[in-house]
C-alpha cells in the first residue's frame, strides 16, 4: 500500500472521527438536558465524573501502550503474536477495575447512599463495562490497522444511539433506579461496540468473495483468538518491550495530565476533543504505517519521508491555527460562554480567569497533539525509554511547580504548571523532529511559522474583541451580548479569510485530504 493511499485513508479515519465526535457531544448534550428533568444533579454528576473517569482510566492504563505498539510498523508480521499480545488487556484490564474499583470504593469519599443511591454497584458495572470493551481489542487493532473506517463509524455510531435510547427509557419509566440506569446502559454501550466487530469479522471472514481477506492476515474467525504459533513463541517479545515502554509513558502521561477542573476544563477542552483527538488518533497510523520505526530518514523510502514531513507540516500549521483561534478569542469570550452556561455563579468569580488560562493550554495541547503522534510513531524502543526518564524528571518538577504557583496564583498555578510540563514536552517532540529531518531536505516544522499578515490579523482581532467585551459584556443585558458576538463574528471572519488567503498550501491539503469525498463502497 502507497504512502499516498495510506494518507488518503487516515484523512477519512480523521474525517469520520470529526463527526463521530460531534455526533457524541450533540446526544450527550441534548441527553443531560432531558435527565435532570427526570433525576438530581448529583446522580448526574457521580456518573459524569466519578463513574466516567473510572472507566475512562482504567481502559487508558489497560489499551494505550498496546494500541500504539500494536499499530507501529507495516501490516506485514506475525499478527498471531500481535493478536495474542493484544488480548493481554483483558487480564490487565481486570487488575485496573479491581484496583481503581478499589481506589473508587474504599479511599475516595462515597457520596451519600440517600443522596446517590447504588452508587457501590455502579463502580462495579462500570468496571465491568471496561473489561467487556477490551474483549474487542484485538478486533479493533485489526480494523484500524487496515484502516476499516465504516466499520469504526458504523459501530461507535450504532453503540452511542442505542445506548442513548435505553438511557431515556429506563429514566422515563424506571427513574427510581438511579445510578442502575447509567451503568446498565454504560454496560449494554460496551456490549454492542464489541458485537459490532465480532459480527462484522465473523462475516467478512465467512464470505470468500470478499475482496478484503486478500489483505488480511486471518482467514477464520478463530484465528483471532489467542494460540500458539509456528516457531512457538506466544508473542512478538520486540513488540512487547515496546508496549511496556509505552506503558510507562502513559502511566506518566495520565498523572501529569489528570486535574484542570471540572466544568472549566468541560469548556476549554470540548473543541480540543472534537478536533485535534481523531486527527491525531488517525495520523499516528498513518506515521506508523509509513515511517521504519527507529531507522534514520536518510535511509527510508524517500517518497514516504517526504509525504509524512508534508502531512506533518500541514498538522502543525492546522494545529496552530486552530489553537490560536482558541486562545485569542478565548480571552475575550470567556466570560460570555460562563454566564450562558452557568449564569452569574460562573461569570462573576475565577471561573473566566480559569477558563482564560485555560485556552492558552489547549493551543499547547493541539501542538503537542501533533508533535507527539509523529514523535511516538517513529521513535525506537530506546529513544522512547529515554523520553519516558525525561518525563520521570519532569513528574517532580511538575509537582513542585504545582505546588509554587497553586499557592501563588490559585487553581490558574495548576494550570499554568500544566502549561509549563505540556511546554517541555512540546521542546522534547522538536528536539526530536529537528533531528530526524535534519540530514534530508525536508523542514515540516516550518508549519509553526505563520505569515507577518496572518499574525498582525490574531493581534489585531484579540485587541478589539477584548475592548468589545470590556464595553459590551457582560452587565449590560443581551443587545449588548449579541453586539459583543457580532463583534466577534466579524472578527473571527476575517481572521478566517486571511488563514484562506495566506496558508493555501495548508487549505490544499485540506481540500484533497479531509473535504472531498472519495468514491468507495469498500468497508475501508
């Protein structure tokens, strides 16, 4: 497969992950509406915070380290071994629910039994509901691997819309449930998503016609189960170590990372999550897929150096943009999006500064997004055990930082201390594309260099939407709001319109990479 056709099909696996994350927000948001009519805001927000972050955590310490160890490299390899190393997550994920349950039941505060009742059996449902979604690990590596973007819309899709509707269901007519009825639908969620693959492969893998099994490294069903192989080793030993350094990485990565609160960092990360997570969920594939991990550019097909530092240019530039679209009218738009969504209890304490500061950290965040999807995807073993040292130091220092600026300036020192360890690693990620590149003729870092206009246009427009709000928001009645978003409006277009005029390279890319539609009917 060509660097070019890989490219093609991780633009559409960015493209369908754009509107998948849409999709979610969208029901989860019209969802919350129609459950607080029915339930208290406290069993609501046990399962948005406590609940979700158990699930989320433990999938993340079980699955992250091998999807990305599992994903490098071609498709070319024992994928027996590969597959019986991915269903190590199960086991893995079984010790992290057990233990974080654990955590969640016995160390942390239990709300109230009158107040959120069932709360014990939720930690548990959700903990199962973890396990359950690893069984289909290895289905899923498989399917992005051969990049069967249908089959990942498709299932999520499918998965979120049913489970939505149970939610609703059971909250109309059983409302007296409670916590039961997240964690049942949280559970049926994870069911459905597996059953989606598991049918899916049973199958493709049943109808010999079937251009597909031409690519793929099984032929039945049961291949995908753990077995011994030929020369009788259980897994790739290479790929394991890798997983393990990765594991590593992740584990620091969740402890300097866990903590911007709660409702500011719902706010201030929503367009991150939308945007800049399945770009770069997609594109480390796609660096995987093209790049030799560990091996110098010099000594790599050079047309698929040269594609992947023009795709890495592109992304730093997107990545920039979008994150200083956010920062500058952040700033000026903080305020307004707190007392629409929370009233003056928001708007009128730190909660603008908070979400201020905040934006400034998810342009670090989308830079960082990129650097480090193409870092990780083309790093050998021992580069990755050096950075994951680095981070190691870094963890104190992050710690001690923390502690300074939280006692100088407040929760805005958290997330300045955040700003300062994203920072560090953005360096890092550099240092390391700077170096790769260097002997070549390629400089994708040059999509962190924006024109004198298009800058001059972020200044100017950050200026005047910030006398706008100093005038116009937020005491003086909705006129004046919706004067203070036309202001912005205007600006934002003309910021937009210079992005179009300046960066066309960046807009061709994204004209033939992620806007226009490919005619396919292949599950791919």
């Amino acid at each position: 497969m060509g660097s070019q056709e890989v490219l093609g099909q991780a633009a559409r696996l960015a493209s369908s992950g754009l509107l998948l994350q849409v999709l979610f927000r969208l029901i989860t948001f019209v969802l919350n509406a129609f459950i607080l009519r029915f339930l208290s805001k406290e069993i609501v927000g046990v399962v948005n915070v406590r609940l979700t972050l158990l699930y989320s955590t433990t999938l993340f310490l079980a699955r992250e380290a091998f999807r990305r160890a599992c994903l490098s490299g071609g498709t070319q390899r024992d994928w027996s071994q590969t597959l019986n190393l991915l269903w190590l997550t199960v086991p893995l994920g079984v010790f992290w629910s057990l233990f974080l349950g654990w955590i969640w039941l016995q160390l942390l505060e239990v709300p109230d039994p009158n107040v959120v009742p069932h709360y014990a059996t939720g930690v548990v449902l959700f903990g199962l509901s973890a396990v359950v979604e690893l069984l289909g690990e290895p289905f899923w590596v498989l399917a992005q691997a051969h990049m069967f973007v249908k089959l990942k819309v498709i299932a999520e899709s499918l998965s979120v819309i049913l489970k939505s509707v149970l939610t609703a269901f059971l909250v109309l007519w059983l409302p007296h449930w409670g916590l039961y009825i997240f964690s049942l639908a949280q559970l049926f969620y994870t069911t459905v998503l597996v059953l989606c693959y598991v049918i899916y492969f049973t199958k493709l893998l049943g109808s010999p016609e079937s251009t597909k099994l031409q690519t793929l490294p099984v032929s039945r069903i049961t291949d995908l189960l753990p077995s011994i192989t030929r020369n009788g080793a259980f897994i790739n030993w290479k790929e394991a170590k890798l997983t393990w350094s990765f594991f590593k990485q992740s584990f620091l990565k969740q402890i300097l990372t866990e903590g911007v609160y709660d409702i500011v960092n719902n706010l201030g990360s929503l367009v991150a999550r939308l945007i800049f997570q399945p770009i770069e969920e997609s594109f480390y594939i796609f660096f995987a897929k093209v790049l030799e991990r560990g091996k110098d550019a010099t000594l790599q097909k050079q047309e698929d150096v040269a594609v992947a530092a023009a795709v890495l240019e592109s992304l730093l530039k997107l990545a920039l943009l979008a994150g200083l679209t956010i920062t500058v009218f952040g700033f000026a738009y903080s305020q307004l999006a707190l007392d629409i969504y929370g009233g003056a209890m928001l708007s009128s304490g730190s909660g603008p500064v908070l979400l201020r500061s905040y934006c400034l950290y998810v342009l670090l965040l989308a830079i960082n997004g990129v650097t480090e999807c193409f870092t990780f995807a083309a790093m050998s073993k021992e580069e990755v055990d050096r950075y994951n040292f680095v981070m190691l130091a870094l963890s104190s220092s992050f710690l001690v930082l923390s502690y300074l600026l939280t006692r100088w300036c407040g929760s805005v020192g958290f997330i300045l201390a955040n700003c300062f360890n994203m920072g560090i690693r953005i360096t890092q990620s550099l240092c390391f594309i700077h170096r790769y590149y260097r002997r070549s003729p390629h400089r994708p870092l040059a999509g962190l260099h924006l024109s004198p206009v298009l800058l001059g246009t972020f200044a100017l427009s950050g200026g005047v939407t910030a006398v706008s709000e100093v005038f116009l928001c937020c005491e003086q009645g909705w006129p004046a709001r919706l004067a203070h978003i036309a202001v912005g409006a205007f600006c934002l277009g003309a910021t937009l319109g210079t992005a179009f005029l300046t960066e066309t390279k960046l807009i061709h890319f994204l004209r033939t990479q992620l806007g226009v539609p490919r005619r396919t009917d292949k599950m791919t």
